[in-house]
C-alpha cells in the first residue's frame, strides 16, 4: 500500500492572486493570509492603495491580517456557516441581490423535485444507520423532454430561490449573534458591504484558507461563500469570486494531477469496484445536458480519459480492449489519510510509502498514530529532512515517549532533494504553472524525487518480470520511454502531461488540411480525441508545452488591460485562461456587467477581450448558452443537487467537539449526520463538561509547518512552543504571561508556554461565555529548535464529509498552570 501526499484544503482559486488588486471588497475569512500568504497579500494592499478596497476579517484571533482590515469580526470556530447563512438571510430579504445575474446565471429558477425537504436538521433521504443520505430526491423535477423545469417568474415555492429563502430564514441576525458570538452590529455592518457589492460593477473577492477547510463541514463553508458570490454576480468578474489560498507551493499541482486515492490526472475520476464495464464508466461520466442549448464541458470526458490511457499504455492501449481499462484499480472505498491510519491500526495495512509528508506530526490524533505506525512491517519515508514520522519509534522523553524495543516496523529513509535542487513547475492557487531552474546541487546521497519512484519502479517491474505476480500486465506494459530510464527528465514529464499527436492530425472543419503531424506536441486540449490518436496525461496542463515550447517558463510580463492578467505570463490552466467562468462577466447580450473592468466580450462574431474566454467561442449571445460550460444546465448552482454528502444547501452543524452541547437550530441534530467517524472514535470525542475551552491551531509566519524547525534562523524567531489565550481565561485560571501551562483534550496533553493577549477575546455563545485557545502547529521531536509537543496530540479524528479533511480547527481542551 502506498500513501498519497496530503492535501488539506481543496479547490482552487475561481481568479488568481494578482487579480485580488480589482476587488471593492475584500473578505480574508477562514484564513489569515498575511501570515500565511504574505507575497501574495500585497495585492490586497494594491487594492486598499490604489482602488479604495475594503478590507474585512473574520477570525477567532485578531490576526496580522485583521491588524491591517478597516473591520475586524470576532467569530467562535466552525460556525461560518451560520455567519454566511445570515449574509444569505440579509441579501435575500433585502433584495440586494444581482438580479438579473441570478435569474440568467443560477439555478435560481429551476424547479427542485416534490419529494426534497429539510426538518428538524436533517434532508430528505436520511440513513441513520449508515449516516449517509440517499439523495434522489435533491434533483430537479423534470419535463417530459429530460430537461429541468423552470419558473422564471421565481414564484414556483419549489423553485430554488424560493427554496433557498426559505432554508435561510431561520438564519437571523439574533441567530447569528447566538451561534457565533460575533456581535450583531458587526454582522449587519459586514452584511451592508457586501450588499454594496450586488450593483454590477463592484465587487467583493472572498480570500479562504483552512480555517474554512479543516472542519467537519468545510466544503459547505465554502458553497455557502460561492452561493453569496452567486447572489451578489461576483463569479467570474475581475476583482470577484472564490478563492482558496493553498499550502504548500505546487499543492495545487498535487491535487491537479489526481494524487488522491479517487482522482485520475484532471480531476477525472477512478472507476469504482462496481464499475466493470467501461461504457457505463464512460456514461455516467458523460453527462446529459439539463437545458436545451447547453455546451456541457463533461461530454469530452471519453476524449480526456482515453488520451490519459493512451499516455499510459501506449499502443498496448487499442480500442478492442477498452484502452486498457480493466487495468486500472477499481475502488472499494477511498484510502484518504485518516482512514488509511485507522486500517493500519486494525493491522490491515502493512507498508506504507511517506513522500514529501510527515503524518506523525500532521494528522489528527498522535496516540493513534504511533499506534498504527508501531503495526506496520515497513515504512519507507522520501524526504530531505529526518522527519517525526521517520522517527516515530524514537524515545524522545516527554515528547515522543515510546519503547523502541517493542516497535518491529521496518523504516527505510531514502534522502530526496528538494524544489531548489531541480528544476520543475510549481503550480499556484491561482492555477499558474511556473516553471524554476535547478539552484543547486543536492547534498549527500540526496536523489530527485522523479529519480527514486524510477528506480522502484524499474525495481518492482523487474521482479514482475522474472517471478510473475497477480496481475503483472499494468506494470510490465506501462509507457517508460524516457531517454535515462532510471531518470526521467522534468521537461520529460512535462511534455507528456501536455500530450502529443499519435498520428496526424487533421482540421475538424477541413479534412485535408493537417495541423498537427504525428509525434508534435498538441496545442491545447481541444485538440484531444478519444480515438487513441493523441496521448495527454493530464487534459488540464494541456497547452502548457507546446511546438512552440515550454509555455509554463515564459516571463512576459505586459499587462495591457492593467487587470493584471498577463497571458505571457506562465501558463494557467485551464487553456491559459486567468478568471474562470468570465463569460458571467458579460450580461446574456455579450456586453460587459462593468465597462471599466472589462474581462471578455461579444464583438458580433465572437467572444473576445483580455483574458481567454471561457465559453465556446463562436457561440453567439442569442443562442442561449448559459456561462457556467462545466455544469449539464449551464448555471451556477445555488442549490447543489446530490454533490455533497450532507445536503444541496449548507446548513450549520456543530463541531463533533461543541462547546455549548448543542446545536440551536435543530438540538436533536448537532452535529454534521454525514460526516464518518471510526467506532473507536466516538468514545474518544470530549464533552464540554471536562473540556469547556474551543480550541483551534494554526501556523505562524516565521516557520512552515514541520520543516522550519530544522533551520536555525527561523527556530532563532520562534524558538519555543507557546498557546494563546484570553486575559479573562488567564486570570480565571491563575496564569500569566510566560506561565508554563499544560493544555489537554480526552487524546492526550501538551505543554507549553502561555501567551496572554487581548487578540483572543471570549465571546458570548447560546447563553454561555465560550473561551478560545489558540495553538500554533510547529513543534515536535526532530531539529533544531527547542524541543516540543505535536500540537496533534489533542486533536480529533473526524474529517469533513465531502473530502475528509481532518477537523482541526474545531476542538475542546481544558488548560491549567503546569
Ligand atoms: N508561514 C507559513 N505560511 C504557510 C504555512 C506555514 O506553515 N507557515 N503553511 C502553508 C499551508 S500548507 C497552508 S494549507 C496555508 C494555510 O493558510 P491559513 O489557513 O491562512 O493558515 P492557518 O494559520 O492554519 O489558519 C488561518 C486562520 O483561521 C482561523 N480560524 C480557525 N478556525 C476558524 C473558523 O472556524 N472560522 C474562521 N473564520 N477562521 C478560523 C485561525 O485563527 C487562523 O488565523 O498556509 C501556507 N502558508
Ligand atoms: N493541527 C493541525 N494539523 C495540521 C494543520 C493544521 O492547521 N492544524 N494543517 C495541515 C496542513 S494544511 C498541511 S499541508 C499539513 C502539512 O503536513 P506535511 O506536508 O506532512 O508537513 P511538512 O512539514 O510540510 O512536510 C513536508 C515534508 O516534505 C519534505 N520535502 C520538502 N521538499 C521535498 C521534495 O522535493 N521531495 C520530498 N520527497 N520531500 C520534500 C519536507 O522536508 C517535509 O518533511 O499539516 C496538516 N496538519
Ligand atoms: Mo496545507
């Protein structure tokens, strides 16, 4: 068993980081971008200086992003759904809504199915047994044509808008104040700078990070942000949309290429253990358009998805055996991080593959893990630095204190360099591929990341040839033909993920003229068929290597709109594109929404503008094609259909670690119903009585993660493990500043130093006073900085329901003077 390189938040962002200087609003919440993101923060001072910008933050802590916003909002963890639900509220009975963006550019209209309902907390179609939902019945009602109904009056009471004003009634500004401590004059002043944004020409761009993420209902966080910027017709507008500020450098790139258990390279999906027959694979991925007219991007699924097998397998690839689609594995469940911990702990897990990460310190819950490592036959760990997880069997004292005699798992640590020692692309949040040259050879025995899987993988082929195996056929027949097999060279990989021609390529429109000879590197997606004529291994990165050359490596700065969106720059995928969904930056006429920040338009023959359009080209305003190309009714979606595990619309569930024991909007249902939780881990959930305190953690500046500590000058700045607190918590509790304190959750305890200070202040909750304590992330065994606590001791192992992402910033802990 191989593990997969972590990803904590997911998405991307809708605009990019540049783009972030055009907005009138800027919202930083769930995030703390100046710390975290601090180059790319200073486009949100370009928009303060020189476009007036507001600049909002919500956050448990007074940040350093809050120490530069015009408003700062205190908020209690995991309840942004409850805030955004009330920015809903407000907009909706307000009527500061973008209305004619709505009516043409959402589901809006649409009518939703008889038999969707919402009571008591729960949606139609609940399993309790299962926790999960059956969701037919959030669909569409559907017109004897196969198409969706729509009521463009918006008076249906089952179309969405109606629904949808219904959902978030309950959603007060006294309910807001109640869940989320925040108060109320703070909420409505938020809620009339963003209504301020519903005009077509203003905009507010909303900045997120983990603070939206790591919650057991993160991914409903950020539709609720979407379904706002859908209301006020911020999606797809220069200075607009939704924008996930990732972590590590090419995160973004991680998830791009499918390095998660269910992903193929461009988010198409593995098949499952069900899913035998390759056309109904296909077919149910192959989506049906819901409205007449419809472009439906997910019809080219069989073109992307064949040119990936082709990449693969080559000519062993043909039609006759479905592209070699028996070969792929079939997926019984999904091996995300948490769950691949707990199989270890069952003893069903036997090795396991590290690279680039460091579970130990960055997964919730430590005693679980230790226990699940000590399980493990062998443990191969590719990494720069000796890591906690290479070393997890260590005696460290207080700090890692296991019996290494009793611990039988074989590790094997093979030394990689890292990004400066090789040259590569990084892709950003904003989707930017760029390319970086080597800066220095690698120490030691240090080998590229590309090299060492080469050299197992030659290795593994090797053995499968001389003693046979299961099922030998994927890995003797994969496509290897690099020029140093045992090496394969970046640009390599680079020009393989863009794709090539396999036989000659002819014009669509003019069978004898030919545009791309067999072999030539193909110049963007579009060019992609699903006849095994052309190889691509990764659809979206397609365009990014061309004829013309490495496209991720250009460094042309001009900007001629002044948007900032620089189409020499890099590459951005998809098809170098920088704002998604833009076409919704035009009125259904073609014309744009705002004169002044104009991004694509209609000049009577086709679309054109700054900024590569994202809609068919030649696709005239009168034909009716909606703007939002990757859904089968072309409109955003208000209301999500059966995408998300809990729901079509957000709703606010506790933390599984709640500080006030309830959920006041529905107290039979508290927390998320959908969300997994292994036995085992249900008794180990803390309650409010012994553990009364929200607790929260996060990263500071001065180091990154893990890694930092191993370097002398950042553990020089941040040379000891501390946890915040309030002064009121502090005087209740007899500590002061500089206090060594003990911090404890039902997994285990840390210490640290306290720091006592007014940017962590108690808020008023359902009736009750609900303190924070703020836990930076950093510490652990292995370095060169002081010694510490992992931080994911206390933590708890339950994950968002959509993507697992573990609920790191939503838990409970008692603190006292040690
Ligand atoms: N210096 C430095 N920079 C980094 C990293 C690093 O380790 N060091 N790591 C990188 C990585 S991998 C990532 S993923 C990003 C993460 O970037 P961020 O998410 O911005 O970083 P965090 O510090 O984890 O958390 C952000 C904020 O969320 C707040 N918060 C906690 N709970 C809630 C909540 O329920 N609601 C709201 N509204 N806010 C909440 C916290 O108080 C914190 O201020 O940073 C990247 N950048
Ligand atoms: N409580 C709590 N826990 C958290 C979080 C939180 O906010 N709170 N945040 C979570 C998040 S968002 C993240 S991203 C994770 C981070 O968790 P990890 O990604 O596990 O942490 P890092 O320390 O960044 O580990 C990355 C490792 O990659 C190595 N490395 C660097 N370059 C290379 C390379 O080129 N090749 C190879 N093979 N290795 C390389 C580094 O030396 C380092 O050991 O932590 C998560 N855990
Ligand atoms: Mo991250």
């Amino acid at each position: 068993m191989a593990s997969l390189a972590p990803t904590f938040g997911r998405g991307a962002m809708t605009n990019h980081w540049v783009d972030i200087k055009n907005a009138n609003v800027i919202v930083v919440m769930g995030g703390n971008a100046a710390e975290a993101h601090p180059c790319g923060f200073k486009w949100v001072t370009e928009a303060k200086a020189h476009n007036h910008a507001q600049f909002i933050v919500i956050d448990p802590r007074f940040t350093r992003s809050a120490a530069v916003a015009d408003l700062y909002a205190p908020i209690r963890t995991g309840t942004d759904i409850t805030f955004l639900g009330g920015v809903i509220n407000y907009l909706l009975s307000h009527g500061k809504i973008q209305h004619q963006y709505v009516k043409a550019y959402t589901n809006a209209t649409l009518i939703v199915n008889e038999g969707y309902k919402f009571e008591d907390g729960l949606f139609s179609g609940y399993d309790e047994a299962g926790r999960t939902y059956d969701k037919s019945s959030w669909s569409y009602e559907l017109g004897p044509d196969g198409y969706a109904l729509v009521d463009e009056t918006l008076q249906h009471p089952r179309c969405v808008l109606s629904l949808m004003k219904q959902h978030y009634s309950r959603y007060t500004p006294e309910m807001v104040h109640n869940i989320c401590g925040t108060p109320k004059e703070l909420f409505l002043k938020i809620c009339d700078i963003l209504a301020g944004t519903s005009v077509p020409n203003r905009t507010t761009t909303f900045l997120y990070a983990l603070g939206w993420t790591q919650h057991s209902v993160g991914s409903q966080i950020i539709r609720a942000a979407a379904l706002v910027q859908l209301l006020l017709g911020n999606i797809g507008m220069a200075g607009g949309g939704v924008n996930a500020l990732r972590g590590h450098s090419n995160i973004q790139g991680l998830t791009d290429l499918g390095l998660l258990s269910n992903l193929l390279p461009g988010y198409l999906t593995l098949p499952n253990e069900k899913e035998t027959d390759y056309q109904a694979y296909l077919a149910k991925r192959t989506l049906k358009p819901l409205r007449p007219n419809q472009f439906n991007y997910w019809s080219n699924y069989p073109k992307f998805h064949v040119s990936l097998m082709k990449s693969w397998w080559g000519d062993m690839a043909t039609k006759e055996n479905n592209w070699c689609f028996d070969w792929l594995p079939k997926l019984d469940v999904e091996y995300d991080i948490m769950r691949q911990f707990e199989l270890m702990g069952q003893g069903k897990m036997h090795g396991y593959f590290c690279q680039g990460f460091n579970p130990l310190a960055a997964i919730p819950n430590k005693a679980k893990l230790i226990k699940g490592l000590s399980q493990l036959k062998y443990l191969v760990v590719i990494d720069p630095l000796a890591t906690e997880t290479s070393c997890f069997w260590e005696n460290h004292g207080e700090y890692n204190d296991v019996d290494p005699s009793k611990i039988q798992t074989e590790v094997i640590r093979l030394p990689s360099t890292c990004f400066a020692e090789e040259d590569g692309s990084l892709t950003n949040s904003g989707r930017w591929l760029q390319w970086h040259w080597k800066g220095a050879e690698p120490p030691g025995d240090a080998k590229p990341d590309a090299e060492i899987m080469a050299g197992i993988f030659l290795t593994l082929r090797e053995l499968y040839r001389k003693e046979g195996g299961a099922f030998p056929d994927p890995i003797l027949n994969l496509s290897w033909g690099y020029r140093q097999p045992h090496s394969p060279a970046p640009v390599e990989l680079a020009k393989e993920y863009n794709g090539k021609a396999l036989a000659d390529l002819s014009d669509p429109k003019d069978p004898t003229k030919v545009i791309l000879m067999k072999g030539q590197q193909l110049d963007g997606f579009a060019q992609l068929k699903d006849d095994g004529t052309t190889a691509c291994g990764c659809w979206l990165f397609s365009g990014s290597y061309t004829e013309k050359g490495n496209m991720m490596a250009r460094r042309d700065n001009s900007d001629p709109s002044g948007l900032g969106n620089t189409l020499n720059w890099a590459f951005s995928w998809p098809a170098n594109r920088r704002i998604m969904y833009n076409r919704a930056s035009c009125n259904p006429e073609g014309i744009p929404w705002d004169p002044n920040r104009r991004v694509i338009w209609w000049d009577g023959a086709k679309w054109t503008g700054v900024d590569v359009p994202d809609f068919k080209i030649d696709s005239a305003p009168a034909e009716g094609m909606n703007p939002f190309i990757m859904q089968p009714e072309g409109v955003g979606r208000l209301f999500a259909l059966d995408k998300m595990a809990e729901g079509p619309f957000p709703e606010h569930y506790e933390p599984f670690e709640t500080p006030i024991d309830t959920n006041p909007l529905h107290p039979k249902v508290i927390s998320n119903p959908a969300a997994r939780v292994f036995k085992d881990d249900w008794e180990m959930f803390g309650k409010s009585k012994q553990y009364p305190y929200a607790a929260t953690t996060y990263r500071l500046t001065e180091h990154f993660h893990f890694w930092t500590k191993h370097t002398r000058l950042a553990s020089i700045m941040q040379p000891e493990q501390f946890v915040e607190i309030s002064p009121e918590l502090a005087s209740e509790k007899g500590v002061k500043a500089g206090d060594q304190v003990k911090v404890w959750s039902s997994r285990g305890f840390i210490k640290a130093v306290a720091v006592v200070t007014k940017r962590i202040r108690p808020l008023q909750v359902n009736g009750k006073t609900v303190h924070h304590v703020g836990i930076p992330l950093h510490w652990g065994f292995k370095g060169v900085a002081k010694s510490g606590y992992l931080a994911n001791i206390l933590t708890p192992f339950v994950g968002d329901a959509n993507s697992q992402t573990p609920e790191f910033k939503s838990f409970l802990v008692n603190i006292e003077k040690a």
